[in-house]
C-alpha cells in the first residue's frame, strides 16, 4: 500500500479510508459477499464498497425500504456507498435524497452498466452518447443530496470509441462529481480482456477531481502500478475479487481460509434466502471465478461444480469439502 494516500489532499470530502475499492457488481457484490470481502482486510487497504446499482425505474424514485436490502444491516469501517441507475432526473434526484435521509456515506450513479435492458431505458452506458445528460443527471443528484454526502459518477471510457473521455469525465465534474471512477472498457468492448489504461490517464490529465481506475486488474500488484501508470488517486477492482477475495492485501490464503470463505458466504446466502436455487446461482458465480487456495483443483472439478443441477448436493458438497 501506498502510505502517501492518507496525505493526499485530492481525496478531501470523500469517506475512503484506503485507495482501493471493490466494484459494485449486479448479482455479486450483494451484502452476504461484500461484507465477508470488507471483513478480510485492513480499512488502510480495501477503502471502501458500494452495493449492487440500485434501478431507479422511470419517474419512480427508490423507496428506503429497497435501499436498506441493498445496504445490508452489518457495518464496517469502511463506508459502503448505494450506486443508482436511472434516467429520469427528478426520480434520481428524490432516490439520492432519499439515500442521503438514510445516512450512507456517499451516492454513486452508474453511467457503465453495458447490459441491453439499461440502454432499452436510456440508463447506464446509453449516458456515455450524451455528455450533457450525463451532466445534468449528476446535477440532479448533488442537489438532491445537498451537500449532506458527497455524490460520485462512474463512467466507461466511451459508448463506442474512446474519443471523447475526456469530455465525458469532465460533464460528470461539471455536475458536481466528487470523484470520477472510469472503467478504461467502452460499451461495446464489454468486458474483453484486453484493456488501455491511457484512457483512465487522460481522464485523470482532463479534470480536478479525484480520479478512480477500474479494469484490467488482475493480481495485487496491478494495484498500484494501475497508479502508478494512470495518476489516478483510487483503483476499483471488481471480477478479480471473484477470482481471489484477498486481492486488496496481497495475501496468499490457504486452501483452508479459502475453504472458510467459501463455506462463510454458502452459509450466508442461505441465511438471507428462501430460495436455495438463488442461492446455489450466485455461489456457482464465485466457483466459476475463484482460483485462490485451490479450493478448486482444476478446470475438472470446477465444471463439476458448475454443472451441478441440484441445489441441495451443492450445498451439501461444499459443506463437506469446507469442513474435511
């Protein structure tokens, strides 16, 4: 970790309390998974999460009662912002009063989601071809909170191309924008693997705001050279937390503290849902990923696991290859 973080006047009015941050990820970053990724690390490293983008439907803002499922009841040092995703600006600005009402430590807008129900309501990346929009959506939130919490925007680097980053990272500061997050993907490159981090860095380069880099990260190490390479003041990590929920620290857990935080999260998903089946389908997206301890063995024994149909014998094969 870079201690010069804690230094860095960029960050003022932001709640982070290191420079790392873990993604918000629809059907991931749930509360059963976020919380045991926030409980294995340092508040000075891992510095905060954000929940799953909360849909703000229409002109409908969100009710109090969604946002608390998304927040989840157990809280750590480290603040857990509500991510929201919609297009209509009185609706989005009610939700982040609403969110500010509730006391979350900050409200993030979703201009990246790339999925086609998000570009069907004009939501997510659809933002990404309108600049001006995107500005206004910000405005409409940070006067929807006014000045209780800080509001965030995080973008891709274009619709697309990447031609215009810099005038979309400056439209979300012109909104008001504490800070920009920037996936260096652009819509329609999805989630490929290859990635160009000069994108965050002329995002960086293009504003006054603290800048985020999101993409490419795949080891511990990339960390801080994603840093290093970009000037960007906080890196968001996302699918390779899937892969190794250790990733913010560095440490090289064990097949048995694998073993635990499979056998934690298996037991957490099936404390907060009824349906076993739901459950079974978010723990096949950790074993799909997960490489850390090798708990999975090999591309073998993890296509057993995912092609398991039963709910039941999942469940009861982790429990007892978690506790042998």
């Amino acid at each position: 970790m870079n201690v010069a973080f804690h230094d860095n006047p960029t960050r003022a009015g932001l709640p982070f309390t290191g420079p790392w941050l873990l993604a918000p990820m629809e059907g991931v970053t749930d509360p059963a998974f976020r919380e045991l990724v926030l409980a294995l690390h340092d508040a000075r490293e891992l510095g905060g999460a954000f929940t799953e983008f909360v849909r703000v439907v229409g002109t409908n803002p969100v009710k109090g009662a969604v946002m608390r499922r998304y927040l989840g009841g157990r809280r750590h040092s480290q603040p857990v912002g509500i991510q929201l995703m919609g297009s209509d600006a009185g609706a989005v600005a009610a939700s982040a009063a609403q969110a500010a009402e509730l006391g979350v430590p900050l409200v993030d807008l979703n201009f990246g989601c790339p999925a086609k129900g998000a570009l069907r309501g004009c939501a997510g990346s659809a933002v990404l071809d309108d600049p001006r929009r995107l500005e206004q959506l910000v405005c409409a939130a940070t006067d929807g909170v006014d000045g209780r919490v800080p509001v965030t925007a995080k973008i891709r680097a274009g619709g697309n191309d990447a031609e215009h980053v810099e005038e979309l990272a400056r439209a979300a500061e012109a909104g008001g924008a504490s800070m920009l997050t920037i996936h260096c993907r652009t819509r329609i490159e999805r989630y490929q693997d290859g990635v160009d981090w000069t994108r965050i860095a002329r995002a960086v380069s293009s504003v006054s705001i603290p800048v985020c880099g999101n993409g490419g990260v795949s080891t511990h190490s990339d960390l801080e050279r994603m840093r290093r390479e970009t000037g960007c003041t906080f890196v968001m990590v996302g699918r390779a937390v899937l892969g190794d929920p250790w990733i913010f620290s560095g440490h090289i857990a064990s097949r048995g503290e694998t073993a635990r935080f499979v056998l934690d999260y298996a037991n957490a998903l099936r404390s907060r849902s009824p349906n076993l089946k739901g459950a079974a389908s978010r723990m096949k997206q950790l074993l799909r990923c997960l490489d850390a301890g090798r708990f999975v063995r090999d591309e073998d024994d993890r296509r057993t696991w995912l092609t398991e149909r039963d709910a039941r014998r999942l469940f009861a094969r982790l429990d007892a290859e978690a506790t042998s």
